[in-house]
C-alpha cells in the first residue's frame, strides 16, 4: 500500500479538562488508525541538531509534543511537506513510506513517538538515495497490482 500526503494527519487527542488540570488519552485503533506496539520519547533534544533523516518500509507512528515545540518535514521524494507540532492533545498520524527530518524548536521540549510495530531495523532505510530508489519500485509495484 502507498500512501500519499493525503494520509498524514493531525488529529485530536481526546482529553477531558477540569480544575485539576488535562487528561490526554490515546486508544490505538480507536483514536488512531494503528494498534501501538512500542512507544519512545525524544527528550533532551538538542535544538541544533536534527533526528530522523530516514523511511520506514511498514511502520506506521504517531507524534505528540507532550512538551514543547516540533517541526516535522516530510518529503515523499518529490514533495516535501512541513508540520508543526507544539500541543500535547494532538497527534501526527504519519503512514509508511515517508522521509522525514525532525526539529526541536525549544529547550527541554519531549517528542512521544507512538509505532505500530516492535523495534525492527530491516523497517529503516536510512540513506536518501536508496529511499529514492524504494521509492521507485515501489509505484511500480503499485501501478502493477491497480492493473
Ligand atoms: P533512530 O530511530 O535512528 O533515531 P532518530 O531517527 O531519532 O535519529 O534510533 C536511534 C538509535 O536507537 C538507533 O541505533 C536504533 C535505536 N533504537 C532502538 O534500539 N529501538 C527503538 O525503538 C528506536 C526508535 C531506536
């Protein structure tokens, strides 16, 4: 399955609010379209520097900036596209098959990552022209299974 730009989404986290205080809750399959299977964090994120610079061939994530603010650039090796993340009760669906570049915009800020599958390195590509490459292939196969 290829997914497009039109897949990637910022979709609201439900959260209920009271004079405590905000409880953001995330159910996968229900409020995002991936059962999670592991989640990270990015903290400690140094504003200077960049995370990501790679694909993943069958990971689906979701981001959150429990705290701080995020630019996530995505780029399907022809269009690149730009999101800001900066509120803990939103989330960035982001399909398979997109590259990525991930900015911490703010000191002390933490990027939760929520992914649908364990931790597998054969899922990276981690070099932008093999990515370009996989991309390729990829619509080619696709082409051949619509017709
Ligand atoms: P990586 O996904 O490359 O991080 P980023 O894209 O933010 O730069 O991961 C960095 C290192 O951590 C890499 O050696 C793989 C390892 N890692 C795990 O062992 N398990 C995980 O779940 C993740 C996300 C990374």
């Amino acid at each position: 399955m290829v997914y497009g730009f039109e897949s990637v989404k910022i979709v609201e986290i439900p959260t209920t609010v009271d004079k405590r205080g905000c409880l953001s809750i995330i159910e996968g399959g229900l409020d995002i379209p991936f059962n999670i299977a592991r989640i990270y964090y990015l903290w400690n994120f140094n504003t200077s520097t960049t995370r990501g610079g790679h694909a993943h061939k069958e990971l689906w994530q979701g981001f959150v900036a429990i705290h701080g603010s995020f630019r996530i650039v995505l780029n399907d090796g022809v269009d690149s596209m730009d999101y800001s993340l900066n509120r803990p009760d939103t989330c960035l669906i982001l399909p398979p098959g997109f590259w990525r570049e991930i900015f911490s915009l703010s000191d002390g800020s933490v990027l939760l990552v929520l992914a649908s599958r364990l931790y597998e390195e054969s899922d990276y590509i981690r070099l932008y022209a093999e990515y370009v490459e996989y991309i390729k292939t990829r619509q080619i196969g696709f082409e051949n299974n619509v017709d």
